[in-house]
C-alpha cells in the first residue's frame, strides 16, 4: 500500500512520455493491485470477499489522493478498472489454492 500511494504521489506529464514509459506504468499499476489483493487474502486467511473489498476501497483512497497531485486526476474509472485487478488477484489465489490444496472431495459417512 505504501508502494502504491508512493507512486501515485509522482506528477504526471502524459505529454513527454515515451511509449515505453506509458506501457511500464500500466503493467506496474496492474501488478500493484494484483498483489495487493494477494496479500489481503493470505494475511485475511482466504476471506476473499473482505480482501475485495479493503484493495477496492484502497483504490478508491488512491484515486482521492491523486486529485491532489499537480498533473493527476482521479476517477472512478479507474476504481473500476482497478477492480478487474483485484478480481485477476482473486482468481490466481483461488487457482493457486486449489492446486495446492486439490479437490475437495465429499466426506464418506
């Protein structure tokens, strides 16, 4: 989280940019909320929904924060793109978990 609020405290020019700059950025901020959903979720004790929950009201957080940053906006775009993160973090965790754990399987009685 702190990585997070630390990058989005970075003023922005899109109009210098190279394209390279832009695409890293992108692929950086997926990663961020993609990892912080990861960690929600292992530290919650796989309580997905709440991890869902506190990554998107962070992101809601960051996207306040940013309309304070000269050259940023906010948006609730972005929370919503910010969401198909958390969600990307929930079906790894949950793929991860199933593979690690296996089927479930019916008790005999």
């Amino acid at each position: 989280m702190a990585a997070i609020f630390v990058l989005s405290s970075q003023t922005s020019d899109v109009q210098d940019r190279a394209l390279w700059d832009v695409v890293l950025r992108k692929l950086a901020h997926v990663t961020e909320y993609f990892l912080l959903t990861v960690a929600w979720v292992r530290a919650l004790g796989w309580r997905p929904g709440l991890a869902a929950v506190l990554s998107l009201a962070y992101a809601g957080t960051d996207e306040l924060h940013q309309t304070f940053v000269h050259g940023r906006h906010g948006t609730p775009v972005d929370v919503l793109v910010d969401a198909i993160r958390v969600t990307l973090g929930l079906v790894y965790y949950a793929r991860r978990r199933r593979r690690t754990i296996g089927p479930s399987r019916p008790s005999a009685a």
